[in-house]
C-alpha cells in the first residue's frame, strides 16, 4: 500500500480532516487528480453503494442536495448528432422565448456561433442554463477583453477575474482577429497568455440553484489559493504562514508551495498605506460573491461556463461547431438544399416549417443510414449502443430532386 492509499484511507475512517484531503488533492498535477478519482471510483465499487446510502453521502460531503452532479464525457466517436431545428426564424426574434423546449436533449456543454452569443440573455443565455446546459461562446472581435465588472470582478471573455489580473492578461485578447483565434495553437505567446490567466479566475464554491443562482469565490481564499494576495491577506488579518521545509525532488510539495503561485500585483502605494476596506471592490471586500440571472445586465449575454480559449473550451467549441457547421453543409447541399425555394413549392409560415422539418428529417435518416454502413458500432464496443443491421426499409439514397425514391408495392398473400 503506498502512500497515496493510506492518506486516503485515514480520510475516509476521519483520521486527517478532510480540508487536509482537499489541499493535497488540489496540489496534485492535472494528469494526476483524474487517477486519484479513477481510485476512489473503484472503491465506491467495491462499497457496494445503494440509492439510500446518497442522501447520507451528501450530508457527509458537505453538498447542496441539489448540487449538480459530474456528467462524463461522451465517447470518442459516437453517433453523429442530426440537425435538430426548432422552428423557422432567426435567433433574435423568437416568438415564445419562455416555452421551455419539449424536447429532452442530453444536458452538456452548449456551442453556438456568435449570432447567438450577441443576443439578450433571457432569450438565449437564461433559458438554455434553465434547461441544464453550460454554454461555450465565441465573441466577435470588439467584444473581447475586459467586457465588464460585477462586485468589483473584471468580465474576462466571459468569465469574472480577480480585478488586479495583470493588464497584459486581461487584454490579451483585445480586436484578436477570427485568424488568431483559429490558429491559437500556431501561436505559442497567447497559449502562455491564456494559460497564465488561469489562477486569476473566480472558483466556483457553489453550481446553480434552483433559481439559477452560483456562489463564486476569490482565488486567494480558500485552504488551497490559486495565487498569493497581499491585499486578501491585509484585508482578512491573515498571519504569515510558518515556512515549511519542501522537497524540491517532490512536485506536488513545490506545486503547493506558496512561492510557486503567481502573487497578485498590487501597486506600491497601496502596499506602503492599504486602502481602507470600504475603498476596495465588493470582492476583495468579501472572499465570495452570488451571480443571479441578469445580474451582469447587458453583459450577461457573454458569461460562459468555460475559461475563453482555454484547451477545456477548445474541446468542447470546436467539436460542436464541427459537427454544426458540417450538418449545415449537408442541409445546403445539392442533394436536398433546404435553401432552395423550389424544393419547398408551398405558402405561408406554418406551411414553410412542415416542409422544412420533413427535409431535415430525411437528411437526418439518411445521415444515420450513412454511418451505420461505415461505423457500425461505437469506439468503446458498448453492446447497449450496437447499431443493427437496417432492414428492408432503411432510406436509399436521395434522388436528383432532394426527395427519397419510391418503394415498390409490397406483395401480400391472402388465402382464401
């Protein structure tokens, strides 16, 4: 048994007090912290966990009960995701924003373009975190940056910082071109850009409530800060901690290491004579603050649930908007071209939409057909997501005027 099992299990029989568990686990690397995780699932295996041991669990825990829950990631290659269209009009003008959406989609991460980002928030922002989804924007070149302040944080790209971020990093993506964006991984000045942004960003301390509601907190607070504040330590009487002895051969122990986490830059004179605690913003006033729904006015439309050009957000806009952008193609393409005004020969708006609807429903059987031929199966094997063979009946290909082919009669035998 190493070292890592017994500090775990002196956690779990309330040996070590669980703060002490929580500062060695946000000491750990990036590729560690997933295998310490992958342990602890083991064990809640072998516990052999029943519905009724989780209200327990959370009291325990020291979670909300409607504390939202990890969601894991989808596989690899899974089955494509068809067009799912709404209704026929442009994003800023919806005639029921407040209808919720009847249809029950999987509740992730939500990619959209920037027509979308740049709409009011109680008709695109609002609702889709009503429904569950974590939104991940693009913005268009003059809205990035610093787009604004709530409790004294700066707006960076959509997610509230620390308001003495260096200026360097807060503006690093200000008038950045489309070009730029794209070819972030060519530029290795704003990957370290946006990388060191990181411990300046507010932590999340508590997920939505039923009111939509999140409790953000200081990067300097905490039993484990992100980075070293002067002012938080002035502000909240905080003594200087003991040196401790740290082992440079351990990378944890250096990582956790005070001296290790970028120290806030507070200016000369505020360090010779501190401002008196009312003078300072909301948020170094308090550790935490609470972002409502329409707290951050116009500028709600650009908060987003992931850090702007970070690789978590590139994982998850650039897929989406793949797959988006590669559904529209087939949609506009020769073979069914719902652009073509001839392949909807029909008045009116309610007339329009059905027609619209079915064409997307036949691109989509088709899209499905198509992948079945050459997929098959999931990546992962999962017997529970095998793709049958499809039967008699499975839609042919497209004919030249975008509609499917005819099916021959089919032959009965009756006695008589």
């Amino acid at each position: 048994m190493n070292e890592r099992d017994v500090l775990l299990n002196e956690l779990a029989q309330g040996l070590r007090p669980m703060s002490q568990g929580i500062e060695w686990f946000d000491s750990l690397g990036q590729e560690e912290q997933p295998e310490v995780l992958l342990f602890l699932r083991h064990h809640c295996v072998q516990a052999r966990a029943v519905a009724e041991d989780a209200p327990e669990s959370i009291r325990r825990a020291g979670l909300r009960p409607t504390h939202t829950p990890a969601v894991p990631a989808p596989p690899a290659r899974a089955r494509p995701r068809p067009g799912q269209p709404r209704q026929a009009d442009r994003p800023e003008r919806n005639p029921r924003p407040d209808r919720p959406d009847p249809v029950r989609l999987p509740h992730r991460d939500l990619a959209s373009d920037r027509a979308y980002t740049d709409q009011v928030s109680t008709h695109f922002a609002q609702p889709a975190r009503r429904l569950g989804y974590q939104l991940v924007l693009d913005y268009k070149r003059e809205n990035r940056g610093v787009q604004g302040t709530h409790e004294g944080a700066l707006l960076v790209d959509g997610s509230l910082a620390c308001p003495a971020m260096p200026t360097a990093l807060a503006q690093a993506t200000i008038a950045l071109s489309d070009k730029a964006v794209r070819g972030i991984d060519d530029d290795p000045l704003l990957r370290e850009q946006i990388a060191a942004r990181e411990p300046y960003y507010l932590r999340l301390k508590e997920s939505a409530d039923e009111r939509g509601a999140i409790r953000l907190q200081c990067p300097a607070s905490g039993p484990s800060p992100a980075v070293a504040c002067p002012r938080f330590s002035q502000v909240h009487q905080i003594p200087a901690p003991r040196p401790p002895v740290v082992d440079l051969t351990d990378r944890r122990a250096t990582a956790a290491h005070t001296a290790a986490k970028p120290t806030v830059p507070i200016p000369q004179a505020e360090r010779l004579r501190p401002l008196p605690k009312k003078e300072l913003p909301r948020i170094c006033q308090k550790p935490t603050i609470t972002v409502r729904p329409g707290d951050l006015g116009k500028r709600d439309k650009f908060r987003q649930d992931r850090h702007y050009l970070h690789p978590r957000w590139q994982d998850a806009y650039r897929p989406g908007r793949a797959n988006i952008e590669g559904a529209n193609g087939r949609l506009k393409s020769h073979g069914i071209n719902i652009a073509d005004p001839s392949k909807r020969l029909a008045h009116g708006r309610v007339a329009q939409t059905i027609l619209l609807a079915l064409m997307v429903c036949s691109a989509n059987l088709q899209m499905l057909f198509t992948w079945g031929q050459t997929a098959g199966t999931t990546a992962n094997g999962d017997p529970a997501d095998v793709i049958t063979e499809p039967s008699e009946t499975a839609p042919g290909p497209l004919a030249a005027n975008g509609l499917s082919p005819p099916q021959p009669p089919t032959m009965v035998h009756t006695s008589t």
